[in-house]
C-alpha cells in the first residue's frame, strides 16, 4: 500500500510525511457518489461536537489541497469521521474518494464552525435539517450527551434524491438507538426522543418531497403532531446546499425564529462550509 506524501526536488531519497498527517483506519463506501471513512485523532485535538476543520492531501504541485469538513464523530470519539460526497473532477474529492485504510491525509487541528449547542439558546426541541452530506455535523451532535441533556426532543431531518444516500443516517440512528450507554441518555422510548425524518426527492420511498416543502405546506408538523413549532419552543440547525440553507433560513425566520452565533446566541444557526 502506497502512503501519500510530500516529495520535492531536494529530498527525493529521504520522502518525509504529510505534515499534520493522521493516518486512515477504516473507509466505506456507501453510494457511488457517498463514502466515509475515520481517521487517528491528534492527542491534542479538542473539538466541540459540530465543528468542522480543514483536511486533505498534497496537490500535483506540492501544496496541501485542503477543504473544511464536518466532524461526524463525536468529541469524545478517540478517532475521527468525515462523511464526504465524490466529486469526479473535484479538486480534493476526485483522489480522496479512492484513500485506503494506512494511508495519510493532511489535517489542520483549528476546529471552528456555528452548528453548536453554544450558539443556540435553551430549548424544548432541536431541528437537525440536512441534505446530502450535511447530515455529516448531526452524526456527531446526535452522539453527544449534551444534545439529550439540554432538549426534551432531537428531530434530525435528512433529504437526499436517492433512497440509497439515506443509509448512513439510517445506521447511525440505529446505533445511537441500540447503544447501551447512549440509551441511558436517549431513554427507554428513544422513538419519541430522538426523531429521524428521512425524506426523497427522487427515488420512490414512504416521505417524499423537498424538506423545504414538506415544512411550508406544515406536513412535517402534521406527521409528528406538532402544534407549537415557535421561538419558545424550537431550536435548529441547517446544513445543506446554499440554496436550501437560504430557503431553512426564510421559513423559520417567517416563524419567528432568530439567527444566532456562537457570540450571539438566538434560536437557529446556519453552517457555512462547503467541500469540493
């Protein structure tokens, strides 16, 4: 197996390794578009639940090719996760999609992000309202204790054209539902407590539409009976396609909700980092 790594001119013969590099544990390939894969984990990393940083590999010229990704792992995790889309003439995804477990990437450990428990206000209920890999921050806020400690109710919303695409999320709300210690956290009637909406847009399955859609014509309060959706009430979190966060944005604002920060908390914050 080869390691990716950095050669230049004057050290040819004596290849050092990537700087910052973490070494590949497991990858899996969900769709021909979807995969995932965890990484070792800097001894000095802290992160909070939701952040994203900067990974990669070396370019064709030598330089770090580095974009921002979502944690999907939990901050307690001893490994990282990353859930990535191929993008088959992106710049960084066209070779990342093809890493193998021993090989490297680049990490930059400067975590940052706004889809954080610090920038919302206290709550009754919690919105998760992905698309595609946007899922990615909700896989690890979903494992983090402090997500059931501070709401009565987590509701993770994910949309994707395919029904395959849905599988990560699937797995993961299992595992999260299953897990002996999480449990402890979610409660016995975890049904209630944690929420997992999964809707298409393309393909056949039991919720179709544009989660966009689904909240103006009010179905998804409908389906989960809820009456009360509001400021005194809701919080969320967006992460999607620009289009869809602008959309997410409008419509809770048109119900009252504000856009916080983590300086300014309010009552729904938007990420703002993309991958290619």
């Amino acid at each position: 197996m080869t390691k990716l790594t950095a050669v230049t001119q004057d050290s040819v013969s004596k290849v050092p390794t990537l700087p910052d590099a973490q070494t590949v544990t497991e990858v899996k390939h969900w769709t021909d578009r979807l995969f995932s894969f965890r990484v070792t984990r800097p001894q000095t990393l802290r992160f909070r639940s939701g952040e994203f940083v900067m990974i990669g590999l070396m370019g064709d010229n030598g330089k770090p090719l580095l974009r921002a990704y979502s944690i999907a792992s939990p901050a307690w995790d001893e490994e990282l996760e990353f859930y990535s889309i191929k993008v088959q003439d992106g710049p960084l995804t066209s070779k990342l999609q093809h890493i193998n477990v021993g090989d490297e990437i680049i990490l930059r450990p400067k975590p940052v992000g706004t889809l954080v428990h610090d920038a919302l206000l206290p709550g009754k209920r919690l919105w998760f309202f992905a698309t595609g890999t946007g899922i990615a921050p909700f896989a690890s806020l979903i494992r983090e204790p402090q997500t059931y400690e501070d709401y009565d109710q987590i509701i993770l919303t994910h949309t994707c054209r395919e029904a395959a695409e849905l599988e990560y999320g699937r797995q993961l709300v299992d595992t999260v539902r299953n897990d002996d210690l999480m449990q402890e956290l979610v409660g016995a009637d975890n049904l209630k407590k944690l929420i997992y909406y999964p809707t298409t847009t393309r393909d056949p399955s039991p919720k179709m539409g544009r989660i966009t859609d689904l909240l103006k014509s009010g179905e998804v309060f409908a389906d989960l009976g809820i009456t009360d959706f509001g400021p005194e009430t809701d919080r969320a979190m967006v992460c999607g396609s620009m289009g869809l966060n602008l959309d997410i944005k409008d419509i809770l604002e048109s119900h009252g909700l504000r856009e916080g920060a983590n300086s300014d908390p309010k009552e729904y914050v938007v990420e703002k980092a993309f991958v290619g």
